[in-house]
C-alpha cells in the first residue's frame, strides 16, 4: 500500500546517507579500530614546542628504524618494542594506519606516495608506470622529492611540535626511550635529525638514534612480489630502487651524530646479541628485555629457489642486473654472483 512505499522510498534515501557509511565505518573500524572512526584533529597532543624542546626531549631518547622495505624493519622493530622501557605506538589497530608506522601517523612531512598506491585490475596490469612513488619505487623519483636532509624548510619549531604532537598521542611519555618506525627513515634521516633537534640544548647529544637494517638486495625485490602493487615490477626495477635507498642511506651516515647499521642476514644469526648492544646504546638494561618475538634463521633461502626459477624463465636477466647495478651493490658487502651460482649447483 502507500505507507509501504513511503517506507521503501525512506529506506532509499538512507541507503546513500546512513547505511553506506555505516557499512564503511564498520569496515574501518574491524580493520584498523577505535582510531579510525576518530577524528585525526583529536588524535594529537597540544603542546608547545618549547615543551618537547625544553622538557621533554631532553629526558628522552627517540630511537627510529629504517631501512628498505621488506628488509627486516618490522621484526626488528617488533623485538625492540618488548622491552619495557621502550614507547611505541602499538599495532595496526592502535592508531588506525599499517604496522603504526609513523610516516603513515605523521602529517609533516611527503609520505612518497606509500599507501595510496593503486592495486591494479584487468584493463591496469601494471599500475606502478602510471604511479609515482609507492613501495617498490618511491626512491626513483626525483631526488629533491625523496631524499630529505637538514636543508628542508620544514625543520623549525612548529613542524617539530606538530610532528610530536601527532606521536606523542600515540606514545607513553613516561618511558625514556620513544621507538618509531618507517622504512622511509633511511632516506629522510638528515631531516629527522635536524627536526627533532631543533632548538634543543645544544650540550646535549643528539636526542634522537637511528638504527638502519638492510637485506639482500634479490631477497628483498623477491619479496615486494607479495605486496600487489608490486606484483608486475620487473626485477630489475625493484632492485634500482633498493640500490637508492641504500645510496641516499651511505651518503646521510656521516652527517648523523648517532646510528647502528647492519644486515637482517647477521641480525637473524644473533638476534639477542643485536638487541642487548641496541638497548645498552640507549640507555636501558638489556636484562629487563624478554623476547618473545619470534627472529627466523635465513629468510632469504626461500628467495633464493625463487631466483633460480627466476633465471630460468628469464635467460640474460641475471646478466643485466650485474652489468648495471652488480659494482654499486658490492658496495654494500652483497654479492649477486653467489646467487647465481647457487642455481648452477
């Protein structure tokens, strides 16, 4: 009757204005939690800069990974964070962004176009050519666009007080070590030293440690094939964007007051080794630590296999990855040869 259409013409107009949001936000809110239906305005501090640069920075040491994707950030990172004297933002569902990593928390500085990037489809195969930045490829675009230092015009006292407002939201502030993580770090480390310094006592060391971790650079371009932004890259494309990483990484070292560098291969070796040097050099004790994060022996043996059906699909591809980046990437103690001979016995 007519009251059944009014109803059914009142259920259509809710469809677009109150049921499709609705579902979204449900979405949002098994997927990432509580902070992703909060506005992020309400999801910072507001603190003056002269707060962190006067009282609180000074008591503290901010400790930030970085590193190539896929290269062992994240269980490093996920092994620091048990100790208990170590602040870190929690998990996906603790601040609403992937693996709470703080250039994805953060609203400062370029995010490189990671977590935007677009999956693909049938008519888009390979959406990375039509993309710029993401994972995978962020450190082929234009230098000036990528590799931060202490040049920026964004190191100054309000870009200081917004970025740590924004983390120290998500951090405990009574801890005296203050963890963050972002691969990114290991391009932009000049610009986030000089940023957190800023304005601070100047007898003081540097109130913020970096710790780089790399890997294998075909184990690490084997394994963005997981991610499906990555999925129709080409080898070689993924291994020119590890080799820049690492290059803008090696040239930012020597202007860096304090860091720690080593490979995820030595790491998974001796992982409670790694970690008890890491904790003394921050100020904490090591015996406090329990690990329970799980660090597995050699995840590069998997990849290897992979490269080897690899080269067999792809004859002369092995060859073309030595000519061009072969010299640059024995720089960094890696071999490709080794690799290769692996699949020839």
């Amino acid at each position: 009757g007519r009251r059944s259409r009014c109803l059914w013409r009142a259920f259509l107009l809710l469809v677009p204005t109150v049921v499709i949001p609705g579902l979204f936000a449900l979405s949002a809110f098994q997927r990432y939690g509580a902070h992703a239906l909060i506005p992020i305005a309400m999801q910072r501090l507001r603190l003056l800069p002269q707060a962190w640069q006067e009282d609180i920075l000074p008591q503290k040491t901010v400790l930030m990974v970085g590193g190539p994707h896929r290269g062992g950030t994240t269980v490093l990172w996920e092994c620091l964070r048990e100790h208990p004297d170590v602040a870190d933002f929690g998990h996906t569902r603790d601040t609403a962004t992937p693996l709470s990593e703080g250039i994805f928390i953060q609203d400062v500085y370029p995010r490189l176009g990671l977590g935007t990037e677009p999956v693909g489809g049938k008519t888009n195969i390979r959406p990375y050519k039509r993309f710029k930045g993401g994972i995978g490829q962020y450190a082929l675009q234009p230098e000036e666009q990528v590799h931060l230092t202490e040049d920026s015009h964004l190191v100054n006292s309000e870009a200081q007080a917004q970025l740590l407002n924004r983390f120290g939201y998500f951090w405990n502030l009574s801890k005296p070590v203050l963890l963050e993580k972002s691969p990114t770090n290991a391009v932009m480390s000049r610009f986030l030293q000089a940023l957190i310094n800023f304005n601070v006592s100047k007898s003081l060391p540097s109130r913020v440690k970096f710790v780089f971790i790399t890997r294998h650079p075909l184990a690490n371009s084997l394994a963005h094939w997981t991610w499906p932004f990555c999925r129709a890259m080409p080898l070689i494309h993924l291994v020119e964007n590890w080799v820049k990483v690492n290059e803008y990484l090696q040239s930012d070292l020597p202007h860096l007051e304090s860091y720690k560098y080593f490979k995820l291969e030595d790491f998974q070796r001796d992982p409670d080794a790694f970690l008890s040097d890491i904790y003394q050099w921050v100020g904490v004790d090591p015996s406090r630590a329990q690990r329970t994060q799980r660090v597995h022996n050699d995840t590069n043996a998997k990849y290897r296999i992979k490269y080897c059906k690899w080269m067999q699909k792809n004859p002369g591809g092995h060859r073309k990855i030595v000519d061009i980046f072969g010299k640059r990437i024995e720089a960094f103690g890696y071999s490709l040869e080794k690799w290769s001979s692996s699949c020839e016995a």
